[in-house]
C-alpha cells in the first residue's frame, strides 16, 4: 500500500499535468497564434456589411429627402392657406365697423342717389326693406353689412349681376329679378345704398316721386280691360307697383323664380279669393310655418313695402287678375 508521501507526490504531479495542458496554448508567456481558417470561420468579418449598410441608408436619405421636402412645403402651403382665408375672415368681419370709424368717404351725387333710391324702393324694398335693414327670413340688413362694407363699388355691381340665386332661405336672382337693368343702374343702386350705409355720405335728398306707368303699360292696360279706361288705370298702376314690389320674388310678368316665390299666372289660390280677400291676404303676408305656405318661404306683409295703401294693393290685384284665364275684374269698386 503506498504511503501517505507517495499519494500527495501523486496528486501534486497530476496537478501539475492538467495546469499544463490548459495553458498549452501559451508559449514564454506569448499566446499561440490561432489559425487564420479557424477565426474565419468562428468570427466573420462584419466590416464590409456595415459599410454597405452605412451606403444604403445614404441613398435612403437621398432619395427621401426630396419627398419630404415636398411633403413639409404643401404642409406648409396648406397651413398657410388655411391661415389666410382666417384672418381674411376676421379683417371681413370687422369691415362695418372700420367703415363707421374711418373718416367718411365722398358724398354720393345727388342724381345718383335719387336714381337709386327710386330703382331700391321699386326692387331691392321687398328683401331688404325700405331703409335697407332687411327683412326677416327674406334680405339682410344691408346697412351693417360687412359684406357690403369690404367691397369695391365694382366688386358690388358685379354681385348684383350674377346674385345668390342659391342662397337660403330666399335666392337672389340676377339683378334682383330686373334683366332690364342697365350697369349705370347697378351703379346708382350701389350708390343709394353707400349712403344708406353711411349717412355721412348720403345728400339731402327731394321727396321720393311714384314711378308712372310707361306708355307701353298703359296699352297693355287698356286691352286687357276692355276698353274701359278707369279700369285701364288701375290695371296699368298695379302694373307699375307689381314690377317694383313683387317682381324680385315672382319675376317678371308674374311668371314666378324657383326658391323664391310662386307663379301668379293661372294661379288657383288667386282665383279662388275675391278682391277683399285677397286684400287682406296681401296685407297680412303669410309666415314660413303657415300650414298652408306650400313654398316655406316669407311673404311679408304688402310684399315688404309697407308704403303700399290700400288702394295700391288694389291695383296690384286688378294687374294679377289679367293673368289668369278668366276675365279680368277691375278692383276699382272696392276702393
């Protein structure tokens, strides 16, 4: 049996062997060289796969640049765009009041005014009212406009021109309805309602004339009666008032604007009330939520022109009554 000295002897080489053979690989303290074949295949090199990582995210950068760039200027466009039709908004919405406090422009010639007082009160009355402050659910208030107030006096003839026949609830219709308006007209009118806006600008004014009937609406009147030139004098005066109150909703003749206002020729509802009747319906007007309004549009009371007597109201019925099929009836023995 080996002694306790030959065991230790024993383990001590064996130790010494196994520290050997994990440090073969270092020679005089130099670690060995390993094999080139060796590390290739342990540790390829990743040199050239960053390199053309680096080259394509370069032509990447390259080729997105110009989008973006297109990208953030219609951004930007768009922004700016939607920037400008906001304070665009907002320097519209304070023109009435810029006008009212800035020093007043020049005074409206008088023929102008006059001119077009007459053709405002023969057509744009029934919408807008007499001194232009609107009319419920029909015209706006013209006077404190900012609509008006941030246009030119062309820009302004040109929309009376072309209208709002679109527009809710009631449309405009070109020239309000008036197709024998000549441009000077528009002008004129455009001129009144300066003044209407700016009292600063508006003249002294002679008392308002009724217009009178053409000579062309005086024939016309005295066929359609028969004859009979009392009744031709009403018809012809109803005429005259019909085509300076009505005219902008039911058009010329009667014949009626889509959105607007109904056809009075062969009209059932005329013909259906007797003069007195229809009288007070005109006077009275009918609201949007009458029952019986089949268009849900405002007919004011005398048509929007409350300067209209009676006997006005009259003519215009002995006018209407020669627009439908039946004979006419003359409203002179209800006055």
């Amino acid at each position: 049996m080996p002694s306790q000295a030959d065991i230790r002897r024993t383990l001590r080489s064996g130790s010494r062997s196994e520290v050997g053979a994990a440090a073969g690989s270092v020679e005089n303290g130099e670690p060995t060289p390993v094999k080139s074949g060796d590390r290739d295949e342990r540790h390829p090199s990743t040199v050239s796969g960053w390199r053309e990582a680096g080259v394509a995210f370069l032509w990447a950068c390259a080729l997105m640049a110009p989008m973006l760039g297109i990208g953030s200027a219609m951004m930007y466009s768009d922004w700016r765009r939607a920037e400008d039709a906001r304070l665009a908004a907002i320097w519209e919405a304070q023109a009435y009041e810029r006008l009212v406090a800035a020093p007043a422009a020049g005074v409206v010639p008088v023929p102008e005014a006059v001119h077009g007082r007459e053709l405002f009160t023969g057509v744009c009355i029934a919408c807008h009212g007499p001194q232009g402050t609107g009319v419920k659910g029909l015209g706006k208030n013209l006077v404190e406009s900012d609509f008006v107030a941030a246009r030119s006096d062309e820009e302004l003839r040109q929309f009376l021109v072309t209208g709002r026949p679109d527009a809710r609830p009631v449309g405009m219709p070109p020239k309000g309805g008036r197709e024998d308006f000549t441009d000077d007209d528009l002008r004129h009118i455009v001129a009144y309602v300066r003044g209407l806006q700016d009292p600063r600008r508006m003249p002294e004014l002679p008392a308002a004339v009724a217009a009178a009937p053409s000579e062309e609406q005086k024939t016309a009147a005295l066929k359609a009666a028969g004859g009979n030139a009392e009744l031709a004098g009403y018809i012809a005066s109803g005429d005259t008032l019909f085509h300076s109150t009505c005219i902008a909703c039911h058009g010329k003749g009667g014949v009626g604007i889509q959105g607007n206002g109904k056809a009075l020729v062969n009209n059932p509802f005329i013909q259906s009330l007797d003069d007195d009747s229809l009288l007070a319906f005109v006077k009275q007007g009918r609201s949007p939520s009458d029952r019986a309004s089949t268009t849900g549009i405002q007919m004011p009371p005398k048509g929007g022109n409350p300067a209209l007597s009676d006997d006005d109201v009259l003519d215009i019925i002995s006018y209407l009554r020669t627009l439908q099929p039946a004979k006419p009836v003359g409203a002179g023995a209800a006055k």
